[in-house]
C-alpha cells in the first residue's frame, strides 16, 4: 500500500565530503548519477547510464513542462525524476518500492535540489494515488512485473492523461511480422514467424536478478502497449515508446472493471 508523500528538503548546502561518504552508505548504486562532481556507479556495466540513454530519446519528451504533473514509476534513484524537475514539471511524484533506492532517489533529489514526492510503493499501488498526470514514465519496469499486463492496464485506467514514456528491455528478435486481425484453429506456422510477438518466461534468474520474470521482443513490447489501449507516437530509442491512452483495451481483466466502478461510485 502506498506510503504517505515525502517531499524533499531542498535547502540543505552538502559538502563533497558529506556527498562522499552518503554515496558509499547507500550503495551500490544502479543509477550512475551526477551529484556535484561526484558520479554514484562509474563503474556500471551499461556505462553511463542511465543518461547514456536518456540523451538517445530526450528530444522526444516535451522541453517545457511547466504547468504539467509528472509520475516517475519505479523510480530508482531518481534520474528521470530529477530530469523532469529541471525541464520545469510542476509536480513530480516518484515511484519506488525498494526502500534503498528511495533513499538514494531522496538524497540525489536534495543534493539537486529538486523538489520531488516520493511514495514507497508498486505499480499496482497506481489506482491509490487517486489521480491522474499529464506525463507518466514507466522505464526498466515491466520485465520485473509478474503481471506486465495487468500493470499497464491500471496505468491507462488510473495514471495517464496525455503521454506515456515507456521503456522496457528487450530480447530476441527485432523484426516485426505483419499480423491479421484474426487466424483459424488450424494456423501455427504464424507463431514461429521470426517476427511474432513473444515474452521470454525467466523461471529462475536473468543476469543473477530474481525480479526478471517476462522480457518481450521488440514486437511484443509494441502490441503489449496497443492491446492495453495506448497509440504509438514515436519510438525514438530502440526500447523506448511515447504513447498516448486512446480508451479502451482490445480485453480487460474483469475484475479490473469492477474496482474501477466501485471507485467511480465511492467518488460520486
């Protein structure tokens, strides 16, 4: 259950010494952040990342946020969150279930100085934040979901307003098979097409993480997101897609449907 908002104390001036030494506190680090010289994982596997990324498909998001919320689902350490603070979001809330790394999301905010609301919980804790943002970013997320599915629908339904900034990690093919809408019983050549759209089920660990539990194909993770009910805009980065809700999803769990009735009658 989602935690009460924390917003950060940005008036704190931090030594590089202070830095320092709350940089090796709290890690290790998945984030290689930038805090006043002082680089949090300088040795990551992926390089300078996640930045390295972000300037692949920064042009893709809006420079001027003013005026507009944002919902950072599993934040980390607060990248993406503090970068949609410094283009002048006015409201930027940070999700996080891992205790450690929202504690390294707060520090890096203060240190910042970036006023960010950080809430302890998952993203099927989305429908308890009781509102919607104009921009939701749902990056290195849904590979970790034993419901990737179900987790997209509840942002659609209870997040969104306007964009979405997906990203997931992406294995297997990267072709893309035309489908039809619709096949016989009898067809099965189509889903050893090198281009259908797969998940790969991880049944123990990937790359020694036991949260990896589906990773799509460049295909799957495209229908993924229009079967929830989102259009494709751009996909600026390979794994990176900018969507917008446009209704409805091609199915929704049942059970979904009702708890968004209830909610609707309990608010009138």
């Amino acid at each position: 259950m989602c935690c009460s908002a924390a917003v950060v104390n940005t008036k704190h001036i931090f030594s590089r010494d202070e830095i320092e030494a709350r940089v090796r506190e709290l890690a290790p680090w998945f984030h290689n952040l930038t805090l006043e010289g002082i680089e949090t994982a300088p040795d990551h596997f992926l390089g300078n990342y996640p930045s390295a990324k972000w300037h692949r498909f920064a042009h893709a998001l809006p420079n001027d946020l003013r005026g507009r919320t944002v919902l950072d689902i599993g934040s980390n350490a607060g990248f993406y969150a503090i970068e949609m603070k410094r283009r002048g979001a006015d409201r930027v809330v940070a999700m996080e279930p891992d205790p450690r790394y929202l504690a390294q999301a707060r520090f890096a905010a203060a240190v910042s100085d970036c006023d960010i609301e950080f809430q302890q919980c998952s993203i099927y804790d989305v429908p308890m934040l009781k509102e919607k943002f104009d921009v939701v970013l749902c990056m290195g997320v849904v590979y970790h979901l034993r419901y990737p599915l179900l987790a997209l629908d509840l942002i659609r339904r209870y997040a969104v307003r306007e964009l979405l900034i997906f990203q997931s990690m992406l294995r297997g093919s990267k072709e893309i098979e035309p489908l039809r809408e619709d096949y016989p019983f009898e067809e099965q050549r189509i889903f050893a097409a090198e281009g259908f759209p797969r998940m790969s089920f991880i049944e123990q660990r990937y790359a020694g993480d036991p949260t990896n539990w589906w990773v799509p194909n460049l295909a799957c993770a495209g229908a993924m997101l229009r079967s929830a009910g989102f259009d494709i805009l751009d996909q600026p980065e390979e794994e990176v897609f900018v969507c917008k809700p446009t209704g409805e999803p091609r199915l929704e769990v049942p059970l979904l449907q009702r708890a968004h009735d209830v909610q609707r009658a309990n608010h009138g």
